[in-house]
C-alpha cells in the first residue's frame, strides 16, 4: 500500500466519525426544536401566516383580501410560504403547521450534511451544519412559523445546484436551478437577487468562453423571472402597484412615516449589529475562508459564493423594514461557502481539520441545552390568550374589533380585527387615536364599522406612533360599555 493511500485512510476514518457525530447532533437539535414548537402557541405575525396557509388549504386559491384582518387586508404577500403551508396542513393537520418550521431547518442541516458542494466537500458541509445548528439567528426561526425557514432552505439549494451545474452542466440542474430559484423569489423579498446573480454568473461564464455554462444559467434566471411574473402582474392588476406595498397607490404617508419610525432600524445601527447577528463561529470561519483565497490568490465559484452571501448582507439593510431574520439565507451561505474553502485547503493538515471538527462539535453539544428555551420565548402570554379566546362569547360574528394586537385577535377569537395599517387596507381607521372628543370618536368608530375595542388596563399617557393607545384614546373610550374584562385586558362594545 502506498504511502498516501495509508495517510488516506485514517483521515477518511476520522471524517466519517465526525460526519456521524455531527448527524447525531443535527438529530437531536431538530427533535428538541420539534418537541418545543409543537407545544408552542402561535402569536403575531404567525397567526397570519397559519390563518393564509388555512385559508389557501380551503380554497386552493389565492385570496384578493382577508376579511379577518385590518377590515380586509389585501394579500400582496410572496405566496409561496403559505403555499407549502397549506400543502403541510393538508396531509397533517393544521395543528401540524407548529412543526413546520422545524422540518424546514431539518432540510437544511441534511442538504448541508449531504455535501452540497460536491464530493469533495463533505466535509465542509459537516462543518456548515454545525455552524448552522444552533446559531444564533437561525434556531430561532426553526421554531417560528415565518417564511425565513423556507427562503433559507431555497437559497441553499439554489447554491447547491449551481455547483453541481458548474462541475457539471447539464440542462436538468440548469431547470431544477431556475425553479428552486423562483421558488425562493416567491418566498421572501430577500432573495430577488438571485436570479440578478445567476445572471451574472453567466456573464462571467460566457467571458471564459463556457458557453454551455452560459447558457444554462441564462435559461434558470429565465425561469425564475417567468415564475415570479405572473404574482408581479397580479399585484399591478389587483393593487396598483408590481412591488406592493413599494410605491402602492393607497399608501398613508403620515401613518407609513408613525410607522417606519417605530418598527425600522438606521442602516448604521443595523450594520453595527452584523458581527452579533452572524455570530462569532461563523465569521471565524468566514474570515479563514478569505485569507485562504487571499494566500492562494485564487477566487473560483466557492469564493463568488461567499462573497455573493455577503453582499446579500450588506444589500438586505437597504430595504424599508429590514428584520435581522432577513440575513438567514446569507448566513446559512456564508456557512456553506466558508466552511467548504477552509475545509478543501485543509484537506493534507489532518490535525488541525480534526481540531476545527472537534471545536465544533463541543461548540454545539455544550449549546443544545439553549434550544430547550427558543420557543416559549415567543409564545403568545396566556393572559393574552386568555383575552383574544374569551372575545368570541361576547362579540357577534359580523363584529369588527379595534385591536393592536390584530393578528392574534382574529385567530383566537374567530372574529375580525382591524387596527390602521399604512397599506393593504381600503380605509384606514386613523382619525380615533388623535380625538379628544368622546362623540367624536365613538363617531368615528361607527363610520369604520367598528363595534368594540379591546384594550390593556393599564396605560401611559404617550401620543400615537402607530402600534400604541395614547392617552386621549383611553379618555374617550373611557365612557364605553365593558363588555367583558380581566385584571389586564377590557373588552369595550361601541354603542350603536
């Protein structure tokens, strides 16, 4: 046996241990993350997303608006989250939509587990799943029924079959390529740059003179543009406007600038946070990952990779309401991309590879007890519950209830809830919150068909900014009927 076939196998040996290891790991973050979701209680923006993956369920279409929410909100929303939804809720049940989210993160651990960049790169994908198991902004959202689990998945593939179609272009990965892409597109505002960067992928192909490569790039992006079309042109069609709510016709600029002010970050506040919302692991892995290109003076597709999920980083920031949840699919690439890099130019140092697989390893057996608190911090409080679930026995059916908490209230109750929304809604029920005239506001109230009102208890005097009750509110609506209260919560009925 030869000297390097001897070297070969020991090595082979202890990457197929840590393989193992790092599977088990995957395992057991996903079955602790599943327990938890399962128990968990759906609150904000989740209601949402179940109430449209139920209603797509029932009606095997895509709904103009929802009458439950904000007085008929318009359904302008990427629809392919809530697609996959209705298709899960389908076959399991929609109490099955609380495990959703981790199903989603446990086909990212595989596809990283499953040497995504080739075989070469197994690996570097062992290695991208641990860095992903317990991160800091992804284990969150492996929990949480928001669209991030799905695009971050989307995005990863998307990556994995345009490796597997420079290494070997063939017109099936080119067509699986464009779909997977548009499917992303369709999923998250976040990921329309994809079909931007596979095009620019075939620029560069074409300047080498691979014209299959070329080509076949042209051909994903293609499909990928054909498949977000039709959603575009219903949106200019049903709400004026393609990219709705950018440039919508309906939009109130004095509640939109409330509103932006309360829920927006600054770019430099955002940008100051990077380093925290990636995570020290991570960036370590990244910035060994540059410094290996920049010794080697070599860039190759892994390189355009990583540096594609750090534009997507840095370009994410620059949309109105951009969420550090946004930056989940560019974290997972920068996982992926690093870790294949360092792992390739470390493939003859058998010693430190097995130091790095060991380090991460210990990093997340010693993090998985953490996950076991993920999910019942952004559980719905039962006071809260309490109140949305007792709305029912004293609202009729055709109420329409004034809440800030919108989403939850139509969930729990099964009634409709309204609260002024910048768009997506043909009037907006602004006017109360700056009344000071108590037959004034129950005016008001009246004109938007509004007949009760659920409120804290207790309050502070403060002016609107658009996710609050200010003070001359509470004054107001301080001569209503209580219909029903608790020690934090009243339910007011609007006299007819």
């Amino acid at each position: 046996m030869s000297n390097s076939r001897a070297a070969a196998l020991p090595n082979l040996h202890i990457d197929g241990v840590v393989r193992a290891a790092a599977g088990a790991l995957a395992l057991t973050a996903v079955a602790v993350l599943w327990a938890h979701s399962a128990r968990g209680t759906f609150a904000a923006d989740e209601c949402f997303h179940a109430a449209a993956s139920e209603t797509l369920m029932r009606e095997r279409w895509l709904p103009v608006t929802f009458p439950q929410f904000y007085s008929g909100f318009y359904y302008y929303y990427q629809p392919f989250f809530h697609v996959v939804g209705a298709l899960w809720a389908a076959v399991a049940g929609t109490e099955a939509l609380h495990v959703l989210p981790p199903a989603l993160f446990a086909g990212l651990l595989a596809l990283c587990l499953m040497s995504p960049f080739g075989r070469g790169s197994a690996i570097g994908g062992t290695w991208a799943a641990l860095l992903c198991a317990t991160q800091g902004s992804l284990a969150p959202y492996a929990v949480r029924l928001y669209a991030e689990g799905l695009v971050t998945l989307l995005v990863a593939a998307a990556a994995a079959l345009t490796a597997r179609f420079l290494q070997s272009p063939r017109r099936w990965t080119a067509v699986a390529l464009g779909v997977v892409s548009g499917c992303a597109t369709l999923t998250k505002f976040s990921a329309w740059i994809l079909p931007g960067a596979i095009l620019v992928g075939a620029l560069v192909a074409w300047r080498q003179r691979r014209g299959d490569v070329a080509r076949g790039l042209v051909l994903a992006a293609g499909i990928a543009v054909a498949m977000v079309a039709p959603h575009l042109v219903r949106n200019q069609v049903l709400y004026g406007s393609a990219v709705y709510p950018a440039f919508a016709p309906d939009l109130d600029r004095a509640l939109y600038t409330l509103n932006h002010a309360r829920f927006s970050t600054p770019l430099p506040a955002f940008y100051a946070r990077l380093p925290n919302v990636f995570g020290l692991p991570v960036l370590a892995m990244a910035a060994a990952a540059i410094v290996v290109m920049f010794v080697r003076r070599s860039f190759g597709w892994k390189g355009a990779f990583l540096a594609f999920a750090l534009l997507g980083a840095l370009v994410v920031p620059l949309a109105p309401y951009a969420s550090e949840r946004h930056l989940n699919p560019y974290i997972a690439l920068v996982a992926l991309a690093s870790a294949a890099i360092v792992s390739e130019a470390l493939e003859r140092r058998r010693l430190v590879r097995a130091g790095v697989s060991v380090a991460l390893l210990a990093a997340v057996a010693l993090q998985l007890p953490s996950l076991q608190g993920q999910r019942s911090r952004f559980d719905l409080p039962p006071t809260q519950l309490q109140a949305f679930r007792a709305i029912a026995a004293h609202v009729p059916a055709d109420g329409l209830i004034l809440s800030l908490w919108t989403y939850d209230t139509a969930w729990y109750s099964g009634r409709r809830a309204t609260w002024p929304n910048p768009w997506g809604q043909r009037t907006h029920p602004v006017e109360m919150f700056y009344e000071t005239d108590p037959e004034r506001f129950v005016a008001q109230l009246r004109r938007h068909g509004i007949t009760h009102i659920i409120l804290p208890i207790y309050y502070s005097d403060e002016p609107f900014n658009s996710a609050n009750y200010p003070g001359s509110f509470f004054r107001c609506a301080g001569s209503l009927q209580i219909a029903w209260r608790s020690e934090l919560f009243a339910l007011l009925k609007v006299p007819e």
